[in-house]
C-alpha cells in the first residue's frame, strides 16, 4: 500500500476538555458492540469493559504508541464459544462451566497471532498470505454466521415484535443515519428496543437493585484459570481445536483493519511500527483477556469511523477512551442493567449480526475476484461450507477423533488450507488489491474513508 505521510493532529492543542470529550466519543462508538458479545455469549460484562481498555493500552504500548486504535470484543469467536458450550453441556457442564474452557481456546488462538507476526518478519506479508488467501478465508467467515443463525432465530422466538423493532432500528440508523447514529446502529437499536421492552413491563430489574455500585470485575470461576481445579482434558483440547481456527479469519480481519486505519490517517502503519507489532499487540490483549473470562479482542471498525468524522488522529484520545473503559468496569450495577436486556431483543440484533458476518465472507470473495470459473477454487469454497454447516448440524454436532471432539469449522478450516496448498493453480497476491485486503471487517458499520 502506498500512502503519503502526514501530519498527526495533536489533540494537546484542543485542551484537556474537548480531548476528554474525543475520548468519550470513542468510548460511545465501541460501546454497543463490545457489551453485546459478553451479553450473547454469557461472559462478564465487567471482566469486557476492563480488559477492552487494558487491550488497547497493550496494543498501544506494543506499537509505540503510534497506532489510534481501540480494541474491542471479536464477533469472529461468537461460533467459537457457541461450539465450546454445546461440548461442555455435552459432558455434563453448565454454560458458565463451560465458558472458561472457550477461553482456553481463544488463548491458545491469541498466540497463533505470535506466529503470523514472526512469519511476517521472517518472509514478509506476500509469502505468508499465499496460504491464507480469500477463497480459504471467505468461506469461513460465511460459515461462522451461517452456524450462528439458529441461535438468533430462537432468541428471537421469545418476542418477535420486540426483535423485529431491534432489526428495523438497526437497519434505519445504518442505512439513512449520519455521523455518529450510523456509526453505532447496534448500540441505538439495542437501547430503542429496550426501552419498548420496558415500557411493556419485560424487563426484570431484580438483579441491578442487588447490584453493588463498585466491584471487582474479574472473579475466579470465571477465568480460564478455573479449569484447572478439576479439568476435562478432552475438552480443553476439544476447546482448542475448536477455536484456534477461528484465528485464520480475525488476523485476516486485523490486517484490514490495520489498512483501513492507515487509509484514514495518511500513515502506512503497515511499515511504521509494522504489521508484526500490530499482531503481536492484538494477540497479546486477546490471549490476556481470555485468560481472565473477557472476550477476544480486536481493532474496531466504529473507532476508525470516529477518526474519519472528527479528524483528530491522536492515539492519546483512543487511550482516554481505554481509561474510560476501565473505570466502567468497576461498576457491578452497570452490568447488571446491561445483562437485564430482553432475550428477544438479543435475537433481533444477533439475526442482523450474524448475516452480516456471512456477508463479510461473500464481501472478501467478490471484491479479490475469486476466479470460480477455475475448478479448484470452486472445490476448496464447497469443502469448506459443507464441512463446516454440515458437522455443526449433525446430530453429533462435531467429529470424534478418539476422544477428541473438533467442531465443523476447525475441520472445515484445516481442510480448506491443505486443499489450497495442494493443489495447483495458486494465484493469490497480498497487498496487489488494496480493496480486497481491506474486505474481511466483521464490524457492521464500518464508514467509507470518503463518506
């Protein structure tokens, strides 16, 4: 990628008011995504809110402090902690129980990111992506909303008037919305739907008058160290080969990421600190975050979406933002409104969430021009989606290798990159098609660098 240097703008020169204001601007942008991973997968929304901002100071600090971007929680593992619960359930577990054994998985994933980033060093982006292109990465990501699509159907059969009003609010803010209403959609049809929900006596608030007002947001149970006071060792392994799959799509995603944000900003952020650090950041506060019961972390589209809107470019707003975050945490009663969220609701805006991320996959197919005229292209894509929908719908819901369980994806994925490095006819480029590279964004409201 080509792009002209330019100036950061110095957000010290605005004064410590309007910085703070920039900063809860970020904050507000990343918020409704980020709370809504925890609040479908069962994880702590404290545990979310204080390693989102721990995260992103890590990445910060691991890429000099030059990169403006906040990390938030990954929608790519949703089938990743789906998948883990169901095998954990299996064997007799709750999902809390099961939900430490996810976050093995996605630590294990948050190291496969070390690997990417020394591959990147040692032989550089073009090499390394020849093994990763769209036609192994696209399915996958098609795959990942297409197994999450019966979960959004039966949250959303507790109330299909509520969800239904959670999906119009949503496609309302993001298709005719401006400025910050189309970059938080979610967040605006959680908070409509809620408030309709309210009005119409769903939602029990039992729980946040229990609520203390400050807390610690971590608790034992529910980090990964957990496990180990009595752990299933098949389904620790079955965990992460589960998971680590997944990985293969969200660096996919971070490199995009990481070109939108130099798009945006004028700066090849790819070259200067490089691409090995912004992995290496991204997987540290991901393995981090899962060690202690929060979701997987990623660079968020929402926060780019900000930059552009307000031309302030300074990575200290984006770590004003992570303290914000932080301090929220802190608060036990905040949580609790947030989990008091109708199921129904939670349906509405997963059946939006988990199309979109299957059109993510058909996104980063079409714009690097996958040649499906070419028959081995149409045999990798087709292996991919038959093995992954097909073992996640199966009665067993997983192949059984001895004792060990790996999910449709996990299988679809290792396949799909053996298919592609067999056989002939490779003709996958990193970096020729700056669109192209830019495609895989699980974010659903990302904004156009020109709108």
């Amino acid at each position: 990628m080509n792009i002209s240097g330019q100036a950061i703008y110095d957000a010290r020169k605005l004064g410590t008011g309007k910085m703070l204001t920039l900063g809860l601007q970020h904050l507000f942008a990343m918020f409704g995504a980020t709370v809504l991973v925890p609040i479908i997968t069962g994880l702590s929304m404290s545990a979310t809110l204080l390693f989102a901002g721990l995260g992103t100071l890590i990445f910060h600090l691991c890429t000099k402090f030059k990169v403006p971007a906040f990390l938030g929680s990954s929608f790519a593992f949703l089938g990743g902690y789906a998948a883990v619960v169901q095998m954990g359930m299996a064997n007799g577990l709750t999902q809390a129980e099961a939900l430490p054994y996810a976050c093995i998985g996605v630590f294990c994933a948050g190291l496969i990111y070390f690997v990417l980033a020394g591959l990147f060093s040692v032989f550089g982006p073009a090499k390394v992506m020849r093994f990763f292109p769209p036609v192994v990465t696209g399915p996958i990501i098609i795959a990942i909303g297409l197994i999450l699509s019966g979960s959004a159907i039966n949250n959303c059969n507790q109330n299909w008037w509520i969800a239904m009003l959670a999906i119009a609010i949503i496609i309302l803010c993001n298709i005719w919305g401006r400025g910050m209403i189309r970059i938080i959609p979610i967040l605006l049809g959680v908070l409509g739907s809620y408030f309709v929900a309210l009005c119409f006596g769903m939602v029990d608030f039992t729980a946040v008058k229990e609520a203390a007002w400050v807390g610690l947001p971590v608790k034992w149970e529910n980090t990964a160290f957990a496990v180990f006071s009595n752990p299933n060792w098949n389904l620790i392994i079955a965990a992460i080969l589960a998971i680590i799959p997944i990985s293969l799509a969200t660096m996919m995603e971070h490199i995009g990421d990481m070109c939108a944000i130099s798009s945006t900003t004028g700066i090849n952020y790819l070259e200067d600190p490089g691409l090995h650090r912004t992995l290496i950041g991204d997987g540290l506060a991901t393995a981090l975050a899962s060690l202690f019961g929060a979701p997987a972390n990623t660079t968020y589209g929402e926060n780019t979406g900000v930059l552009n809107l307000s031309k302030v470019y300074d990575p200290r707003v984006i770590r004003i933002a992570a303290v914000f975050a932080i301090i929220l945490s802190f608060c036990p009663k905040f949580s609790a409104i947030i989990s008091s969220i109708p199921t129904a609701v939670i349906g509405g805006v997963s059946l939006v969430l988990y199309g979109m991320i299957s059109a993510v996959g058909v996104r980063n197919v079409v714009e690097n021009k996958v040649d499906f005229k070419a028959s081995r292209n149409v045999i990798v894509l087709a292996v991919i989606l038959v093995l992954a929908i097909g073992i996640s719908y199966s009665s067993a819901g997983a192949i059984t290798i001895g004792s060990i369980h790996m999910s449709g994806l996990a299988v679809a994925a290792i396949v799909g990159v053996i298919l592609n490095a067999v056989l002939p006819g490779k003709d996958y480029e990193f970096g020729k098609n700056e669109m192209g590279d830019m495609s895989v964004d699980f974010e659903v409201n990302r904004l156009k660098k020109d709108e």
